[in-house]
C-alpha cells in the first residue's frame, strides 16, 4: 500500500511500482549468490604441504640480517670484493681484470636485492647497489677514455707521417670508445658528446682528405694545362675534378671539405677552363688590332677588333657571371673599333682645322667663317658616330667651339691685334701688344669684364693670373700663332733703361693721377713704342709651371710715385688673386 499510495493507484503507476520491486530483488539474490561462491572456493581450495610451507621466508624476520646468515653471507662477499678493488686502485692503474672484480661485486649486491625483494629492500641496500654502479661506470668510463685519447695521438702521428690508412683506423677506435662510453656507461664524468662529435668530424675528414686532395691537384693540372695553351686537356681534367668535389659534397656533407665555397671555387674555375681559349683568342686579336692602329692599317684593325667583339659576346651568353669583365672587355674592343673606322674622319677634321689656322695667321676672315661651320659641323658628326675613338681627345674641340662662336668678332680682334704689336728686341719673334690689354679686347676674348673700373678703353683689372692666361690661350687660337703672358725678361727688354725724367711723361703714377687707371696707350710711349711698361696697373708674368702656387705682378701701377716706378717694383701673389690695380699685357710669336 505504501508503493500505491507513492505512484497513485492508476494502472500506470501500478506497473512502475511492480518493476522497481523485481529489480530490488534481483540485487538481493545476486549479492546471496557471490558470497555463497566464496565459501565454497575458500573450503575446497589446494592447500601446501608441510615441506612447502617451512621452505617460505618469515615474513616477520626476513629483513632482519641477524636472523637472516644468506644475506649476512652475501653482504660481505661485497664488502670483500670492494675492499679487493680498491687495493688495486691504490697499487696503480686498474685494467679488465680489477673492474672484474667490481663487476663481481654488483652482481652480488643485486642478489642481496633479489633475495630480499626489492619492495622491501632497505635504502642502505639500494644506495650501496648506486654506489657501486656509480664506481664502475666511473673507472670504466677513465679506463676506455684513456684508451681512446692514446689510439686518437697515436692516429696524429701517422697522420702527420704521410700513413693515412693507418691513422685512420686508430681514429675510428678511439671513436668508438668515445661512444662506448657515452652510451654505456650513463655515469662516468667522461661522457662527452662534444669530444665525439670532434672525432666524428676528424674521421670524416680524414676520409675525405685523399678525395679532396685529389681534386685539387686536378684543379691545379688544369689551370697549368690552361696557362701552357692546352685547353681541350684542360677541361677534360676540370671537369673530372669538378665532379670529384660535386662527389664530395653530395656524399659527405658533414666534411670541411665539401663546403659549398670550395665547390664555388671549383665552379669559378671550371668557367675560367671553359673561356681561357677564346679569351686568349679575344686578347690576341686586339694586340693585333693595336699593332695595326698604330702602322695605319685601319681596315685590319677594325677587322680584328669586330671578330673580338663576336667572341666577347659570346662568352657574355655563356657565362653571365663574367658580365663585368666581359664588359670591361667590350669597352676597349668599342674604343678599338671607334677608333678604327673613325681614322678618315679624323684625318678630314684635322684638315680643316689646318685650313682654319692657315686662314686665321693670314688674315684671311672671308672664308674663315664658312671653314670653321664645316670644321665645327665635322666635330659634332664625329662625336655622334664615333663616342668611344681615341681620337676624341686630339679633336680640339673647345678651340673649334670657340672660334665658332666668335667668327664674326674675330675679324676685329685680329685687326686690333696685330695693329698694337711691336717685335722686341733680343727676342727673336717675339712681339709684344704695346698696350695693356684693356677691357674692350678683354670682354671680346673672355666673355667677361671684371674689372673695378668699368670702361672699354681702360686697362683690364681685377683680373685674375687664371683668368689672363685663358685670355692668351684663346688668343692662340684666333691668331693661330702662340700667345702668352710676358717673361720678366722680355718686359725688361720692351722697357729699356727707365728715368725719372721719362717716367714722368711715360708712366700714369700717383704724381699725376689720383690714383686711378687712365686709358691705354694715353701715355707717351717709350723710344720702342710702349706703354704703360711702368705705373697704370701692374702685369702678371708667365710662370715655369701650368699650376704655381705664387705668381708675379711686374712693373707697379697709378698708385706708386715715380722712385718707385723707377725701381720696377714686383708683388708676389696667388693665382686666383684679385687686385684692382693688376692688369696684363702680352706676346705673340710669329715666324720671320
């Protein structure tokens, strides 16, 4: 009634109640049912006989070695065959047998274990058992260590001996001992992984050794067959030494001789085989385009030079490695060429260039200007079709740019010129302009006017040594005759013997100016027809060297009184000076 008054006393809740008390049930009979098993196999299983069950260690007095004489007996086997070992320690170096006899003595201290159980063994038995394992892997570990650092001093000397094979097996000994020890002996202080890694790279090089020497005196039989001119001998042999090294570094990538520089190295010199034939070739075709250029055979060379260039580039598609010196090569083979086949060119410009200068010297200005058109016009066809000749640097082509430029001025300039020269005497042709130069002359020729004192007529000033020796070499150029500043001595002979009382009327000084230039040639002149020699501005002097680092101004200038004047005095200065009493004059040389 409680399960009905629980679940209700629907049908439903009437069958829940049934099974729950069929299932309670079952566990019942089943728990009824397993302890009923156990009696009966507890009642009737096997049972020991006497003999057997006195045979059985007590368990209460097995540990107790008082009561226990086997494990008493078998502690002191250990005991003694330790004590035995360390008597051969102390008597001096231990060998197979003595670590024999500590073998012994583990052996024993493991049956102690064994007999007693390890499960109940005493710590003291487990720690002696340590102690003893320790011991041995020790004086083990010493004794194979010992060996292998004798076989692997041993091996160095018969390897430094030139006996490579012999040294070689005592090197894999003292290896193996090394890895002996490391594996088998877990604690000896000579477990050294790094010291076996060292031996594994020494015996894998001392294997390679012979492989890679042999590579290299190939290499080296190449490159002299190579040098000797024996080129299809000497890539046979390359390449049989490329391969070996490829070899080597395919099967012993741990070696220090099969490093990816040296098989560069043998690469690098495999290229230098295969090209050493054309590149002779290609060197001797320009010595032969040199030697042609120079006896004026201009066909041949540019011949030779073109067959240079074919084999160049050809080494330049094979071998893009050698790009930079191919092209070092290809520019002297292009300068070859250019210079070849640019000969007749030159020839005809420096015709014109003649034919220039024959025009300027003579005065003759009509057909001067359609001559240096063409020179000029010549010059820029050159350049464009030939920009890598030698020639370029014997084509004068600031003078032509200039007299070009200057082509409808020049006829002036000549006339002004020549009309203010005069010879000098003791000089022979030697002439001297009669005036300082001044500013008119000057701006036509340079471009320029730096003078302090602006005026067409007067002397050019604030000049610098630099800047008066453009001035002359330009005037070279338009009279076609050399032009240059005056020496101290032509100055001294165009000057004569200088007075006081002459001074005064030939010389502009500070008696009779106010210090200021005045124009050129307003002076008298002196009994040769110059002025100005002494006072208005000062002169620079050619020098003995292109580049001075001083340079010399002659003759004082407005600012200086007539004592002065007379003693011709000198300033000391520098090249790229300024000084606005300093001017120039100067001489030309013409033929008789």
């Amino acid at each position: 009634m409680k399960f009905l008054h629980k679940y209700g006393t629907r049908s439903i809740e009437i069958r829940r109640a049934r099974r729950e008390i069929y299932f309670r049930l079952s566990l019942v009979a089943a728990v009824i049912l397993f302890l009923a098993g156990m009696i009966i196999i507890a009642k009737f299983r096997p049972r020991l006989n006497d003999a057997s069950a006195s045979s059985l260690p007590d368990t209460a007095n097995v540990g107790d070695p008082m009561n226990n004489p086997e494990l008493i007996l078998r502690r002191a086997e250990v005991e003694a065959l330790s004590k035995d070992f360390e008597k051969s320690l102390e008597e001096g170096p231990i060998d197979l047998e003595d670590l024999d006899i500590l073998r012994e003595a583990i052996r024993h201290q493991r049956e102690v274990i064994r007999f007693r159980g390890s499960d109940i063994a005493p710590k003291a038995d487990l720690e002696q058992l340590e102690k003893l394992l320790t011991k041995y892997d020790e004086e083990m570990g010493d004794f194979l260590f010992a060996q292998s650092e004798s076989l692997a001093s041993r091996a160095a000397g018969l390897q430094e001996a030139g006996d490579d094979e012999e040294a070689l097996k005592l090197l894999l000994r003292a290896r193996n001992l090394q890895e002996e020890v490391n594996e088998q002996y877990p604690r000896s202080s000579r477990r050294d992984p790094s010291r076996l890694y060292r031996l594994d790279k020494r015996v894998l090089a001392w294997q390679t050794r012979p492989m890679a020497e042999e590579a290299d005196t190939l290499r080296r039989e190449a490159l002299a067959k190579a040098r000797e001119g024996r080129h299809e001998a000497a890539r046979n042999t390359m390449k049989e030494a490329l391969e070996l090294q490829q070899a080597l570094n395919e099967a012993y990538r741990q070696s220090r001789y099969a490093s990816m520089a040296r098989l560069r190295e043998f690469e690098n010199s495999w290229t230098e085989i295969q090209v050493a034939e054309d590149r002779e070739r290609i060197l001797r075709l320009i010595d032969e385009a040199e030697s042609a250029l120079v006896t004026d055979q201009s066909g041949r060379a540019l011949a030779q030079a073109t067959e240079a260039e074919a084999l160049n580039n050809r080494i330049l598609s094979r071998f893009p490695s050698l790009a930079r010196e191919a092209r070092e090569r290809s520019e002297r083979i292009l300068t070859l060429k250019d210079t070849a086949a640019s000969i007749p060119a030159f020839e005809e410009i420096q015709s014109l260039r003649e034919s220039v200068r024959d025009m300027l010297r003579s005065s003759d200005t009509e057909p001067f200007r359609k001559a240096v058109s063409d020179w000029q016009r010549a010059l820029q066809r050159f350049v464009r079709t030939y920009p890598e000749s030698r020639f370029l640097e014997r084509l004068h082509q600031a003078e032509a740019a200039f007299l070009h430029r200057k082509r409808d001025v020049i006829p002036g300039i000549l006339a002004t010129v020549h009309a203010g020269l005069r010879p000098v005497p003791g000089h022979r042709n030697r002439h001297l302009f009669t005036t300082e130069v001044p500013q008119s002359l000057y701006a036509l020729v340079n471009d320029e006017n730096p003078s302090s004192s602006q005026n067409p007529s007067l002397p050019v000033d604030s000049v610098t040594w630099e800047e008066a020796r453009l001035f002359v070499d330009r005037l070279s150029w338009i009279l076609g005759h050399k032009a240059a500043l005056p020496s101290r001595a032509i100055l001294a002979s165009a000057r004569g013997e200088a007075t006081v009382p002459n001074l005064e009327r030939q010389t502009w000084n500070s008696g009779n100016t106010s210090r200021t230039t005045q124009p050129v040639g307003s002076s008298e002149p002196n009994p040769l027809g110059f002025h100005d020699l002494l006072g208005n501005v000062s002169e620079w002097i050619d020098s003995d060297t292109d580049n001075p680092r001083r340079v010399i101004a002659v003759g004082g200038s407005a600012r200086e009184d007539l004592l002065r004047l007379a003693a011709v005095p000198e300033e000391n200065r520098f090249p790229d000076e300024r000084n606005r009493y300093i001017g120039f004059r100067f001489t030309v040389q013409l033929p008789d």
